[in-house]
C-alpha cells in the first residue's frame, strides 16, 4: 500500500523501501506512474540489495491526488521534493526517466547537497520549449493562447493535452540556457530509436552540463521505453556504477 503526504491542497502518493543509503529515486515522466515496468523493476533490484528506494506519482499523476492538466514542471519538482524530503535521509542517486530527468536536474541544481549521483534515461530537459513549443504550428500556437490548451498525438495512448500555463510555468524551469553544475557522478542513457526524445538532446546536455564525471550511452535501437530486459539491466548496472563512485 502506498503512503502518501499532502502538498499544495493534494495527496502525493509514494512507495519507500527501506535499506541503507545512499538511497535510490525514481522519478518517472510526463503522465506516467510509479508503477512503471522500469520503477518497479529498480524497486526489486533495491530490495534484493537492501538498497533504499523510493518510487512516487507527482500531483495529477498516478494515485496522487490533483488534476494532470493543472500541473506544471514546477509544481511536479516541488512535489518530488517534497516527498523526498519526507521519506528519505541525506543524499540520494536520482534515477530520472524522460521528463523526470528535467525534475532530477531541477533538484541538482537548486538543491545539490541532496543529491549523491544521477542516473537519466531519456532525458527530456526543457521539453515543453525545445519539443512542443518549438514543434507546434502557426495554429496550434495561436490554439494554445486562444483555449489555454492544445491536444497533441502520443504514441502511448490517448492525445496528451499540453496548457498554456504549462508552457509559460515552463520557461521559469529551463536548465540548459545557463550554466549547469553536476559535481557527482552522472550516467545517462538513451535510445537511439528513441522517437520523443532525439539523440541530440543527449548529446547537448553531455555537452552543456559542467561535472567531473559524467558519461552518455547510446544505445542502438532502443526507444523511448527503455524497459526491454537488456535495458533494465543497464540501469541497473549504470545506478551500482554511480552508487560505488559515490561512496569513494
């Protein structure tokens, strides 16, 4: 059963295993849950290794109360903080999946001491701006200023609606316009069929971030899930690597 804690008039809902630290954070992407194959499958690797996890739904998201298309980057990243200040103790190696790499650079720059090393996968830093701003026409932007809200196709089911106040809350969050300090070990990994995140966005933030230890892998064929077996056993493999160099 999840736990939760109430942010902002809402229930955030999460699922903590408790282990020895430094802990592990999942943090998830736009309009997906906790209960994800890849949370899940990091959660039974934490277990086994009496590892700390933590695994959460942002407002709007999943069992945590509040409604999708209120929601805003920023209201997501304070969510994420608030739960892992609630349910964990010092720094944590954040586990970002699409745009919860965004939500885990957020915390990183704003909140450094908390983090002890980051792992992305798919990282979609300032996506509302550089995919659907930039993407959008002529029409669904005069849309989006007119109605507030436009619908866009997914591949993952039903048209994700995208607000205006998403997109303007957004610009208050962009991380790769200025500078970006990742002082901790850092591993991304990415897709190179990857069809909503393209390879250049990996690349421009291997290039933008400023870290001692930082390393991108491509990986032929692989697309925005990152949940075939192979995959889950290099994130894996990425969170021991981050997890052993942080300790030294």
């Amino acid at each position: 059963m999840s736990q939760s804690i109430n942010r902002a008039g809402h229930r955030l809902a999460y699922h903590v295993t408790e282990g020895r630290g430094p802990g592990v954070v999942f943090l998830g992407g736009f309009n997906s849950d906790m209960n994800g194959t890849k949370a899940l499958a990091l959660e039974a690797w934490a277990q086994g290794e009496g590892r700390a996890f933590l695994r959460l739904d942002y407002s709007g998201h999943g069992e945590s109360g509040g409604t999708f298309e209120a929601g805003s980057i920023g209201d997501w990243y304070e969510d994420a903080l608030a739960m892992i200040a609630h349910a964990t103790e010092g720094p944590q190696v954040l586990v970002g999946s699409s745009m919860g790499g965004w939500i885990a650079l957020l915390i990183a720059r704003h909140h450094p001491a908390r983090v002890a090393g980051l792992v992305t996968i798919a990282a979609a830093p300032d996506f509302t701006e550089d995919g659907y701003w930039a993407g959008f026409t002529d029409a669904q932007r005069v849309t989006l200023f007119e109605k507030g809200r436009v619908a866009v196709p997914s591949d993952y089911g039903e048209p994700y609606v995208v607000t205006r106040h998403l997109i303007e809350e957004g610009r208050t969050r962009l991380v790769l316009r200025d500078p970006l300090s990742l002082p901790f070990p850092v591993r991304m990994l990415q897709g190179t069929e990857d069809a909503a995140v393209p390879t250049a966005t990996a690349l421009r933030l291997l290039e933008h971030a400023d870290g001692p230890d930082m390393r991108l892998t491509l990986v032929k064929g692989a697309d925005h899930r990152f949940s075939e077996d192979e995959n889950l056993a290099m994130i894996r493999h990425s969170v021991t690597e981050v997890l052993d160099r942080a300790r030294g």
